[in-house]
C-alpha cells in the first residue's frame, strides 16, 4: 500500500514537473541594427529579414553551424545516381498554423510561388528546376544539371501556408500583400506585432510539432536600434539579452572583459569588396589590377579594425566551401600599381567616385578615407561620396546603364548559401547584370565557361579546383579589390544559449535559443 | 479687428499653400529614383516601370503636384515607401511621441528660463548674472548633437538610452492619446509611467539646457530694457516698492516681447527635438522624417514637412494672437 | 570684449592653421590609431591615427568659411530682395513679404534639411540650404528701414538737392541699416556654424576626409564611451566659435541704442 502511493506519488510529481516544463517562460530581448524588409520570405531573404521570418516559417532542410545539412520539415532524402533527381520524405505530423495540413501540394505550391514571383527568394535556385508531387508526404526535384549546392539552397525556400496564400490573393500578386505582414507558416514563433523599424514581437506557436519541452523563450522582443553604441549600452544595461552586430574592437573588449557576458565568434562568409564598374578608365583590366596593390591591407586589419578581422587568401571567405589557401592574399605594392597604370597609358593621372555606404557597417569610413590617400601617391584621385540613403546606393550601384552611378563602391557580400557559387562568384557571371548582382558589368569568357561548368559538376574535388581557377581568372583581371572579411560576434548576457548565425549570417534557428530563468 | 484676424488666416492659407508647392518641388528634386527605392534593390526593369506608373512618376510634375494636393484636401498624404502604411497613420503615431517630448521638456525650460532671465536682469552685475550668463552662452553654442551625447556618456548608465519605453511593458496599457504619459495615469499602470519617465529623462534634459539658455538670455535682455524705461524710473520716484515696480509695471510690460521671443524659440525647438530624437532613437516625427530623407520616401517627406510646418504656422498663429491680446497698440495695424 | 578676442584667435588660427599644425591633418598612421591624448598627441588621434589636435586646427579655416558664405548668401539675397521690396513698394514689396512669410513659415532647420537633401549632400550644399533659410530676416530688416526712412526728413532733403533714387537707396537708407544688420549677422553666425555642423552631423553636409567639426563628432559618434577624445575635442571648437560671436552679437546689441532691439524684436 504505501509503496502504491510511493510510485503514484512520484507520477504525479512527474506529470506536474512535465507540465510545468513543457510551458516557454520569459522573454527574448534583442537588439538588431536594421528591421526586416518583409515578412514574406520569397520576397525578401536579407539576413535581418530572415530574422524575422525564421520565427513563422521552416524550411525542408537547415545548414548548420558546421555547414552541414540537418532535416527540418523534410525526414530524410535521397539522391538519384546522376545527382539530377532529389526525393525528399517529408513530417507526417506538421500542419501551418492557420490549421491547414503540410504536405507535398503545399511543398509544390511554394516553388512556384517563389519561381513565379522570382525574387531575392529565389535567386539560389538553379535553373530548370523541376518538382513533382510523388505523394502525399513525398516529393521529388528534377535537376535540369547536377547542382551541388542544392542541398543548401533548399536552406533558403520557406514554407508558406498555401490556403493563407490563396485565399488572399489579388490580383494575382500570390497573395503577397497580405503575406508581406501577416506570416502564416509551420515554424516554432508567430508574428505578434510589428511597428516598423521600432520592434517586433515573436510569440510561441502552441501548436508547433517539435513541442515545447526544455528552456524555450516564451516571447522573442526584436528591437531596432541602428546605433551600435546604443545597442552596446542596451546589452551591457540589462535593457536587451542579444545585440547584433557590434563590430567595435573596444566595444567587443568591454563585452570580453566583463564576465556577465559573451561575445561569441560567428563563422561568417562575409567579405568587404571595393568593386568597380566596368567603363571609362577600368575597362581597361590593367587599371583594375593596380587598385588591387593601393590599400595597405595587413595596417588597415591590425591598426584600425584592431585585428578584428584578416585578408583572404583569393576572391572569398575562408568559412565556405572552395576557400583556396594557396591564393595570394591582399597586399600592397605601390610601384607595381604604378608601374600598371604607366603601362595603361594612365601616369599622368585618374580621378574616380567612390561610394561607400557607412550607415551599413562604418568602417568603411576609414577604409575609404585610407584607400583615397594612398591612391593619390600613385596619381589616382579618389572622391569619397558617402551615401547615407540605402535606396540611393543601390541606385547607383545596380543600375541596369553601368555608365549610372559611381565608379567603384564598397560592399560586404555573404554567400547565402554554403557555397561560394551563388555569391560571390555568381556576381561575375556575365548574365547577372542588373537587376542581377553583376553590378560591375563584368565580363570574362574563360570565368564564365568555369562558372557554368561548375554549376553542373557535383564532385566537390573538381568543383573546388574550378573555384580556385576562377579565383585566379579574377586575380589577373579583377572586378573588385578583396579588402578582407571580418571576425562576426554575437553579443550576449551569459543566460543565453543557442542562438547561432549561419554562414550566410542568417540566425540558424530560433528554436534552439533557450534563456536561463531568473 | 476681426477682419484683421479674417486677413491674416487668409494669408496663412496662401502661406501654406505656397510651403505644399516649394516642398513638393524641393522633394522632386532629391537625387534617386523613388520608382526603384520602392521597388527595392532587386526588382527588375519591369517591376520598376510598373511601380513608376502606379506611383503616377511618369506624369509631368505640375500634374503629379495637382493630383498630390487633390489627395491632400481628401486627408490621404499617400503611402510611405519604406513602412508601407499610410503616412497619415504613420505620422498619427509618431507625433505625439515628439509633442510628449517637447511639452514635457517645456514643463521645466519655460519656468526656468523666464525665472533664470527675470532673475539674472533685476541682479544685473551681480555674480548669479555673470556665472548665469555664462551658462547660457555656453547652452546656446554647445552644438545641440553634442550635448546629447555627452547626457548619453555622462547618465547613460543609470538611466535608459533609447526608446520610450521598456517594450514589455507597454502592453500594460492601452494607446489612446499616444501621449504615454497620460496614458499610463489614466489608466492607472505605475510600473509602465515610471518606465516613460526614466526614458524621457534624457531627451528631455538636453532640450531643457539648450532652451532654458536661450530663453533665459532673451528674458534677460528683454526685462533688463523694460527695467530702463521711462516708466519705471517714474515709479520708483514715486516711492513703489521694488516688488510693486517689478511685478506690477516691468514684468506686464516685458510680457509682450517675451511671448514673441518664445514664439521665435519655436523654431529652433524644432531643429532641436530632430537631433536629440536621432541620437536617442526616439521614435518621434523627426527621426521619422530624417529616415524618409535618406529612403527617398516622398510621402513621407512631404507629409512630415507639411504636418511640423503647420504647427509651426500654427503655434505662430496663436503666439499673434497672445500678442495682440497683451500689446493693444498692435490690433488696429 | 571677449567675444572679439575669441573671434581674433579663431581667425588667427585659420590664418596660422597650415603652417601650426603639429601634423599633417589628412594624413593617416594607421601605427598610432586611437591614441589618447599624450605628449606626443595633445588630443590624442582618430581611427586612422591622424592627430586629433590638427584636425580640430585645420578645421577652423572651414568654421570660419562656413559662417562666412552663409551669412554672405543669406545676407546678400536678403538686402537685394529687401530693398527691392522697400523701394519699389506695392505689388513688388506684398510678393517679396509674402516669399519670405513662407520662408518664415518654415522652421529653418528643417527648410535648411530638405534643400540640402534636394541638393544633394556637400558641404557647399550644406552652406547654400542654411544660408538660404536665413534670407527672409534681412530682407525683413532692410525693407523695414526703407519703409521708416523713406519718410524721413533727409530724404526729402536729398531729393531736393538733386541726388538720384539710387543714390538715396544705397548711400543713406543702407548707411543707416549697418547696425541692425550687423547685430543680426553676427547672431546668425553663431546660428550658421550651429545648423551647418548639425547638417554634416545627420548626414547631409561635408563628407570624408574634410576635417569640418559636424563631420568629425558625427564619424567619431560611437566611441564617445570609449575613444571619447574624437567626438569632444570638435565639439568644444565649435561651441569656442559660436560662443565668440554670440559675444560679439551681444556687445553690439548692447552698444547700439536700446530702439534697435525693439525694432529687431518686430522685424523678425
């Protein structure tokens, strides 16, 4: 008898530590620099967006921190012999959280959404892309080409509810003025609230299948806070948990030093490029070469970003996949510039507008005022425009008339996906002028044969050797000077666990984020 | 004096007619293609010309001005390119904030300012004029922009940097004014109050340093010229007490230039709440207005400039008024 | 006064700024990059370890540049327009008022923003759009003159001798106007280095690697916690510039008679 009510007892106790567990407490607080632009994820996949969206919506696999593939909505896959055919078994047990159920149709409906619309949702995916409902829970991609990456491009597809999409359509816009604001997908967070670039609040989804055991977050609070002091200020008082992008060197020192906190390193892809536009004086490659031997690359990494970052080794980060460490990294030559410009007949002088876009990440500020100083030793006259309208920078620098905008600019590019083939390679591909991300107009046979032969090669030996010849295509006639990439941190109090950023910079997920209770 | 007061509403109608017309144009003119900006950065060559015809861009100005102005007498001030909402939504939501900032700071800078000007005339010389005259000198020409900052290094650590309010906080209570203030009160939520006062601390206190300066010089000047006129020597001569002279006499009479000169205050109080609503990310009008400058976010741009020039002309309106309620020398001109 | 002793070291700084200057302005030494101030470095150095000392120097010929074509833009469209509207009278004098009510209409700041976002960011922009904002007061101030002297005795005594219009307009009506004007200016100046540094400050003014003060606070904004010698070094030379000419506004309004203020106070 009293063992009975020992063990029952000791159920009982369980069940209510059960209950007691499975509910998320407490609140998230981050501070991010910039807000989403949609909360449609074809629409738009910036990695503040997806920040956003990674709360409503899921996608059928997820790269993870170490770049490999985990399953998400997708349980397992196969890949046919010749790599042209993927068949993904999909969750029997996930529905949207508008109710509707979550299968293959669903699956089929948002390819061709994010096809149809064919935005910045859609740029990873390669051409000729095909996809066949098997059945229900099954469904099957035709590859026009083998295409490596594709694992890693599913990464950027979420689902969308199909019926929430339809049933708001107009005009046959695929429903995306109402899904620009009002997410309907099967991820862990809902869309609580939004005040644009001010704050938006995630809530936990009741009904989400991974459920709700362990140390989850009830609500995630995202301000916007372009300041980055302010956003330092904000962490170190107590006022947010999480701040991104404080690339500060003193900041990141002040957040190292205190041990309430930590500043966890990222493996990002990011590069900062000073690229250039192919017309006038740098249709000639020579002049473009001379500009990759102008800036003092190893001062300007250990001097002024206080070692917060390197030079590459080549054209891309040393976190995805083809980085070759056999390339030469930046370096700084000025006769040999010199010597480049005399033999372009440009001895006498160069003037050129820069534009940088400080707003984004200030210090290219410095980078800029460096690049202009050293330049003018060799002759090159830099006017530094810095731009403080993201809309008019990219005006002018992915206008379809390359004779519009300034002359070189500096821009950060991530890969997006785990593999340089997208970005920054893709960039260069002669056919991604603008509206594509070949801004500069650049154009180069050779590299473009390697890029269109390494979309289709799915051994990665091979591929990666083509990543490095066509590195090395772009050493010799450079469409931008690889200025580095820099160390990422994620700033947080030491009760934060889980949260992560990909490759691309994209928070991984938010599911695994987990706050410790007071 | 009605026709008088008829003629001027007159004129400030054309006034504001003719502001609807410079900022229309002057907005024209920033550089950048609003069409694209709309678009954003992706968008094809198709998408861009389809937005540029919705958005009636492809029109010649004088027409896109008239079909403006027509949405304008319908209250429609268009749609903001970078939220997506309606400016006049937008601009609903962030004016109070701005107003709540700037009537908050005026609760301490007004009585500050005519107290430290009436104080520092009737002490002329003495050291509490020379060391106040030299606080307002400095509060005056210390760049705005840059006290701010330094309230944010000096006090950022105790008190909140950013913001209105601590977010999870503001669910406990409804928005209906839009002055949290108030709202909170009346609703009877301390925790979320005390939250909004803390944030306003700042803000507020680098407008009160620069306006109290620059009220307390002019107070000063001002009671310091009333204080030599004729009349007052008369009544002293006459045995009035210098409570009675200063009260009775001085202070009616500097009433009138000093309404006007708080009038003129209105103007770089404006200027002002713009940078300090910047550096303390407070989500205001003029941070609102700032962010659409750079979004080349036309509808927001003219809207914020219309909405802070009417209550500028507004707020000058009524300090007319109080003038030539108090001076009634002026009501027949 | 010491408002003209401030102005004298501000000029003979701007003067003497090429030549004074421990080290080069623009020149970056990447070695010696956020250095607080010490021996070597006074003020200590910015991110590109340029000294702080020397740009704040180098910066003064451009404070004092600033204050001057503002106030000559603001200053010249205002007396042209003002005398037009003062001696022509009538239709001509109701539509330059009524320009310059609108003008009015707008709080300064604000006009000053969106011409210089029109324009485009510079700091010749910058310049142009404050000193643009600012016309209305002279043109107030001269017509005012001309409407109250017009009537005035010498006037008639003048035209009896013989003297053309022109004559009269320039020589007497102006003459008398250097007063009010110059109280006016020289508060405007204060006022013109104010609003043009915080042009630069949120964006729309002087742009990399112009030593202009608006320009450094604004790059040097985030570390004002930690490398805080950047930011408040140009904010002090600023404040030093305008606090001289506010003096100077100062001493001469109280120099001047006592009417002048009142007739400012309505001119305004």
């Amino acid at each position: 008898m009293k063992i009975r009510v020992f063990w029952l007892t000791l159920v009982l106790l369980g069940c209510v530590g059960l209950v007691a567990i499975a509910e998320p407490t407490g609140t998230l607080r981050v501070a991010q620099d910039t807000d989403a632009v949609t909360a449609d994820p074809h629409v738009n996949i910036y990695v503040y967006s997806t920040l956003l969206q990674r709360g409503p919506y899921e996608t059928l696999v997820r790269v993870d921190e170490t770049g490999g593939t985990t399953p998400m909505l997708a349980e397992s896959w196969e890949v046919s012999e010749d790599s042209l055919e993927y068949t993904f078994h999909l969750r029997s047990d996930v529905a949207f959280s508008d109710g509707s159920p979550f299968d293959a149709e669903a699956v089929r409906y948002n390819f061709d959404r994010d096809m149809g619309l064919a935005l910045d949702g859609a740029r990873y995916l390669p051409p000729g892309l095909t996809v066949v409902v098997v059945d229900d829970l099954t469904i099957k991609f035709v590859l026009a080409d083998p295409f490596a990456p594709f694992l890693s491009t599913l990464d950027t597809v979420h689902m969308i509810s199909p019926t929430a999409a339809r049933s708001h359509e107009v005009d046959g816009d695929w429903g995306r003025s109402w899904l620009d604001v009002n997410p309907v997908g099967t991820g862990p967070y809902l869309l609580d609230r939004w005040e644009k670039d001010e704050f938006y609040v995630l809530s936990y989804n009741p009904n989400y299948w991974k459920g709700w055991d362990g140390k989850h977050p009830e609500t995630i609070v995202v301000r916007i806070i372009p300041e980055q002091s302010t956003r330092l200020q904000l962490l170190l008082n107590g006022e947010v948990d999480v701040a991104f992008k404080i690339v500060d060197d003193a900041f990141l020192k002040t957040l190292e030093s205190n041990p309430a906190f930590k500043a966890e390193p990222q493996k990002s892809g990011e590069v900062l490029y000073l690229r250039m536009k192919s017309r006038g004086a740098f249709e000639d490659k020579r002049v473009r070469e001379a500009m990759l031997y102008i800036l003092p690359y190893s001062s300007f990494w250990a001097d002024v970003v206080r070692g917060r970052g390197a030079t590459v080794q080549g054209f891309i980060s040393p976190a995805i996949f083809g980085y070759d460490e056999t390339l030469p990294e930046g370096h700084q030559d000025l006769s040999r510039a010199r010597a480049l410009l005399l033999e372009a007949g440009y001895s006498s002088g160069l003037s050129i507008e820069l534009w940088t876009l400080s707003s984004f990440l200030p210090i290219v500020k410095p980078l800029s005022e460096l690049f202009k100083e050293e330049a003018a030793k060799v002759g090159v006259n830099v006017e530094i425009v810095d731009i403080a309208s993201v809309a008019t920078f990219l005006g002018g620098v992915s206008n379809t008339d390359v004779n519009e905008g300034p002359d070189m600019w500096s821009w950060t590019q991530s890969p997006g996906i785990n593999s340089p083939w997208g970005a920054p390679l893709g960039m260069w591909y002669s056919e991604n002028t603008p509206p594509g991300r070949n801004g500069e107009f650049y154009s180069n046979g050779a590299y473009d044969a390697l890029y269109v032969e390494a979309g289709r090669t799915a051994d990665p030996v091979a591929r990666a050797a083509m990543y490095s010849e066509m590195q090395r295509i772009l050493l010799g006639d450079p469409p931008a000077v690889p200025v580095g990439t820099w160390k990422m941190y994620l700033c947080m109090t030491q009760s934060v666990n889980g949260i992560a950023l990909g490759s691309a910079g994209s928070i991984i997920d938010w599911y695994s984020v987990s706050l410790d209770g007071e | 004096m009605l026709s008088y007061l008829m003629r001027r509403w007159f004129g400030l109608v054309i006034t504001v007619l003719c502001m609807t017309v410079i900022t229309f144009f002057l907005t024209q003119m920033i550089p950048g293609d609003p069409a694209r900006a709309a678009a954003g950065p992706e968008a094809s060559a198709e998408t861009i010309a389809t937005i540029r015809e919705e958005m009636g861009l492809d029109k010649p100005v004088v027409v896109q001005y008239g079909m403006y102005m027509a949405r304008l007498f319908r209250g429609d001030l268009g749609r903001s390119i970078a939220t997506r909402r309606p400016v006049f939504d937008d601009i609903r939501k962030k004016l109070p904030a701005s107003i709540e900032l700037a009537v908050f700071s005026a609760l301490f800078w007004l009585p500050l300012g005519l107290v430290l000007g009436v104080l520092c005339a009737v002490q002329a010389g003495s050291w509490i004029d020379l060391v106040s005259r030299a606080f307002s000198i400095l509060g005056v020409s210390l760049p705005v922009f840059w006290v701010a900052l330094l309230i944010q290094l000096l006090l950022g650590k105790a008190l909140p940097i950013a913001g209105r309010i601590d977010i999870a906080l503001s669910y406990q209570f409804e928005l209906r004014t839009g002055i949290y203030l108030f709202d909170t009160l009346t609703q009877g939520s301390l925790p979320s109050f005390l939250s909004v006062l803390s944030h306003l601390v700042m803000p507020a206190l680098t407008l009160t340093i620069a306006s109290t300066a620059r009220l307390g010089r002019m107070v000063r000047s001002c009671v310091l010229e009333v204080l030599r006129a004729e009349y007052i020597t008369t009544a002293r001569s006459k045995g009035l007490s210098e409570r009675t002279v200063l009260f009775k006499h001085a202070l009616r009479n500097a009433l009138i230039p000093i309404i006007t000169i708080i009038g003129l205050q209105l103007a770089d109080l404006i200027a002002w709440v713009f940078l300090v609503e910047t550096v303390f990310a407070w989500p205001g009008i003029g941070r609102y207005g700032v962010t659409a400058i750079f979004n080349l976010d036309h509808p927001a741009i003219i809207g914020t400039v219309l909405t802070i020039s009417c209550i500028y002309v507004g707020a000058n309106f009524i300090v007319d008024l109080l003038y030539m309620a108090a001076n009634p020398q002026v009501r027949y001109t | 006064m010491v408002g003209l002793v401030m102005l004298g070291i501000a000029i003979a700084t701007a003067a003497s700024s090429p030549f004074v200057v421990p080290y080069p302005p623009n020149e970056s030494n990447t070695q010696e990059a956020y250095v607080p101030p010490s021996r070597t470095h006074f003020l200590g150095t910015d991110v590109l370890g340029r000294d702080v000392l020397s740009r704040v120097l180098a910066g003064t010929p451009i404070a004092l540049r600033v204050v001057g074509e503002v106030l000559l833009i603001a200053g010249l469209i205002g007396m042209f327009l003002g005398t037009f509207a003062g001696y022509l009278g009538g239709v001509v004098d109701s539509l330059i008022m009524r320009c310059a009510d609108v003008f009015l209409s707008f709080p300064n700041f604000l006009l000053a923003m969106a011409i210089a976002a029109a324009f485009g960011a510079s700091l010749e922009n910058a310049m142009l759009a404050v000193g643009i904002s600012l016309w209305p007061r002279y043109a107030r101030l001269v017509r005012g003159q001309f409407l109250e002297l017009r009537e005035k005795s010498f006037v008639e005594a003048a035209r009896a001798i013989g003297a053309s219009n022109t004559r009269i307009a320039v020589h007497h009506i102006l003459s008398n106007c250097i007063g009010p004007l110059l109280v006016q200016l020289s508060l405007d100046a204060a006022l013109a280095i104010l609003t043009t540094s915080a042009l630069s400050f949120v964006g729309l003014g002087a742009s990399p690697p112009t030593p202009e003060w608006g320009v450094m606070i604004s790059d040097s904004r985030i570390y004002i916690t930690t490398y805080w010698w950047m930011p408040l070094f140009p904010g002090i030379a600023i404040s030093f510039v305008a606090t001289g000419f506010m003096l100077i506004g100062d001493g001469l309004q109280d120099a001047l008679s006592p009417t002048l203020r009142q007739r400012h106070y309505e001119a305004s």
